[in-house]
C-alpha cells in the first residue's frame, strides 16, 4: 500500500473523490508511517508525490505530523537529487498548510534551489516564489537578485501572472530591486498585461502599490486595475464561469511548462 499512496491520492483527486474520514484517516497515517521508517531511503520523486497527494487531499497535518515531514525533507533537499519541479511542487504543497517553516529550512531550501537556478524557467519561479512567500521561507537576497537577474534574461517567456508571482513574493519578502532592474520588470509586465487572469491582475493590484511610486509603476498598477474590473464587468455579463474557464485555462499553460521542464530534466539525467 505504502508505495502505491501517491497513485492512489492522485487518482482520487483527478476524480474529484471526497475521501471519507475513517479512510483519511487511514491512508494519511500509513503516509506518516512511510515517512517515520528508517529501514529504507526515500527517493526523492516519492517524497515530493506524496507531499503534493496529501496537500491536494485538503488534508491538515498536526503540528507534530508537519514537524515530521519538516524533518524528512531535510535528506531530500541535501540529496543533490532535488530539481526544479521538485522545488516547485513541494513549496506548493507546504504552502497549502499555511504554517511558516524553520529558517534553518528555508536556507537548505535556498541551497537546493540555488543548484538548479540555470533550469528555472519563468512560470517555475514565479510559482516557487510566490509559495515560499506564504511559507516565509525566502531565499537571502544576494540569492533572490541573482534568481531576478536570471528572470530578467527570460522576460518575454513570461506571462503576466509570472511576473505577478514574482511581484507579490518580493513584496512579502520586503526586498526592493533597484531601479533599473523595476524599469525592465515594469516595462515586461506591461506589455504582458493582456495574458493576466484576473489572480494575477488582483495579485497586481495588492502588489504593485507596495513596491514604490512612479510614472510608470502608477501607469502599469492602473492598467491593472482597469483590465480587472473589465473582468469582473464580463463576469456580471457572462457569468463567473466565463472569469474560472480563462484562469483555468491560463493554469493550465503554466502546468504544462512545468511538466515540460520536468520531462525536459529528467531526460537530462
């Protein structure tokens, strides 16, 4: 049963199963058990499928439950085996329990992440910081300019809600680019407004204010907000099914750069 939990979590949200108590309760203690062995080392893709599984089942750990995966992260991270959609889906899976990690954990983190900056694309990075700013696990900021220095060469492969993530992480990170580097960030942003959702225009709205003043900050925060409420104008129109099918359909294109950089690393391996 232990190595088939992934399968079986997965299975059940693609079917949109509500699990029952008793067998909540009974496959998330077997994921525990599986996590507190010593008697074998866990390779790292069946730790990170098995963090997603349970995130994805709304499942809540226990303090002392998330103490426990906290601790087996650790050999993960340190594996040299920790690549970027292992960085990506892990982070979202911690984000999903809505508790700030250890700093000691946000610096292993940082390490692993770092070792992958060259693979990281911009849909990847934008997830992964936006998760770590709810874990407020943020990397140093000699760490995060590099990562940013990185994005800026990527910018017209990003989508507004990419640069959207990345914005709202910085805010909550407290870091501030220089200015140079928020005039290249702001003019990209601009001309990738008409891919936002209307997260990624809300995200802006509560972002961009915080990040400085400025002609052009102040010309792209109000483009924001007037293709925001065009949204919401539509969505009285047309229903909120119309805004959920195009956000759908936008998450949909970020999965699928994700999983093709996955298939794209494990080739390289």
């Amino acid at each position: 049963l232990q190595d088939e939990l992934p399968a079986i979590f997965s299975f059940c949200q693609r079917l949109g199963l509500a699990p029952t108590p008793d067998w909540l309760a009974t496959t998330t203690g077997a994921a525990m058990a599986q996590l507190q062995s010593r008697d074998r080392t866990m390779r790292v893709s069946e730790f990170r499928r098995l963090l997603v599984g349970l995130a994805g089942l709304g499942w809540r750990p226990s303090p002392e439950q998330l103490g426990l995966i906290v601790d087996r992260s650790y050999p993960q991270l340190q594996s040299g085996y920790f690549q970027v959609h292992d960085c990506v889906e892990v982070a979202w899976a911690l984000a999903q329990w809505e508790t700030p990690m250890p700093p000691n954990w946000a610096k292993v983190f940082a390490g692993a992440m770092m070792r992958q900056r060259r693979h990281f694309r911009p849909a990847s990075l934008g997830s992964l910081l936006y998760s770590l700013a709810y874990l407020r696990a943020g990397p140093e900021p000699n760490q995060l300019q590099q990562l940013l220095e990185d994005l800026r060469i990527q910018f017209d492969d990003a989508t507004g809600d990419d640069l959207a993530n990345v914005a709202m992480a910085l805010v909550q990170f407290g870091f501030t680019p220089d200015d140079r580097y928020m005039d290249d960030f702001l003019i990209a942003l601009k001309q990738k407004l008409p891919t936002c959702t209307a997260t990624g225009l809300s995200n802006l709205m509560s972002a961009l204010p915080a990040m400085g003043s400025g002609y052009r900050l102040n010309e792209v925060a109000a483009d924001a907000t007037a293709r925001y409420d065009a949204l919401m104008a539509a969505q009285q129109t047309s229903g909120p099914a119309a805004v959920e099918a195009a956000d759908a359909q936008q998450n949909e294109v970020v999965a699928a750069a994700v999983e093709e950089q996955q298939q794209e690393q494990e080739q390289a391996v």
